[in-house]
C-alpha cells in the first residue's frame, strides 16, 4: 500500500473523528440555537477569505499555490466529511437533549455545502474553465467564494434571528 493512501485514509479518519466529536458535543447542549452555529461558521468563512484575499498571499506565488492546491482541497473533503462524522456523533449521542437539532442543522449545512463545493471544485481545485486556468484568478476565486459564502451564511443566521 502506497504512504500516500495511507496519509489519505488517516487524513479521512481524523475528519470523520472529529465530526463524531463535534456532533457528540453539540448534541449534549441543552438549547442549541442553530443560527448562532450559523454565525459562527459564517465568520470563519469570512475570515479565511479575507487571508486568502490578503495582500501577503496575493504576492506570493507559493502561497498562492498552497491556498488553491491545499487549503481548497481540505476544504472540500473537510465539508464533505465532517457532516457525516457529525450525523454519526449525534447518532452516539441521541439521547442528548439537541441531538436530534444537530443532525438536521448538519443535512441541511451538507446540502447547502454541495452547491457551494461545486463551485470551489469547479473554478479552484479543478478548473473547468479556461479563465480559472490561471493561478492568481483561481485564488481570488478561492477568497471570494468564502466571502461571499461567509456573508451569505451570516445573513441567514440573522434573519433567522428575527424570526426567533
């Protein structure tokens, strides 16, 4: 077996841990209040659009790369992943008083996901397009698919908010 499947397989099991860990705690909250996990993913979407945005990673071709070959590849696998950890955690877990919340927040993060992944996979990790071909377009991609996902994410929470 190749060390590359083997890094691969750990790098899988390792998401798929950590799923299991978040949906196992998040499921023991007593009210958990999906549009503030919203929020929360949100921000970090919005933050690491802004490093990859950032003028030190636009004028540094290997940073550039690693952003777009790395960082972009984690998170596709990571969105794919860890949601289903997070289904088996709350399945552990079911018991829990919002374990039952934490699985339906993370289907429906999962799905919205897949929409945004599509895109991430089609115009930064695997480009499609000819005008993506380009590094430096393809980490600008990369920086404003997660602004924009990040503010998106914040927006809901805050209707969602109105409506609580």
């Amino acid at each position: 077996m190749r060390t590359d499947n083997i890094v691969f397989g750990v790098f899988v099991a390792t998401l798929l841990a950590l799923g299991a860990w978040l949906g196992y705690v998040l499921a023991g909250y007593d009210k958990l209040v999906p549009y503030k996990l919203l929020n929360i993913i949100g921000i970090m979407y919005s933050l690491f659009g802004i490093v990859v945005l950032a003028e030190f990673v636009t004028k540094s071709e290997p940073l550039k790369a690693f952003m777009v070959h790395w960082v972009a590849g984690l998170l596709l696998w990571a969105h794919s992943v860890v949601p289903l950890g997070v289904l088996m955690g709350t399945g552990i877990g079911h018991a829990l008083p919002s374990a039952a919340l934490t699985a339906k927040f993370f289907v429906s993060f999962f799905a919205y996901s897949m929409v945004v992944l599509a895109v991430l996979e089609s115009a930064v990790f695997n480009p499609k397009f000819k005008q993506f071909q380009v590094l430096a377009t393809r980490t600008q991609a990369f920086g404003l698919i997660l602004l924009i996902s990040g503010v998106v994410a914040q927006l809901v929470a805050a209707l969602q908010d109105f409506n609580a």
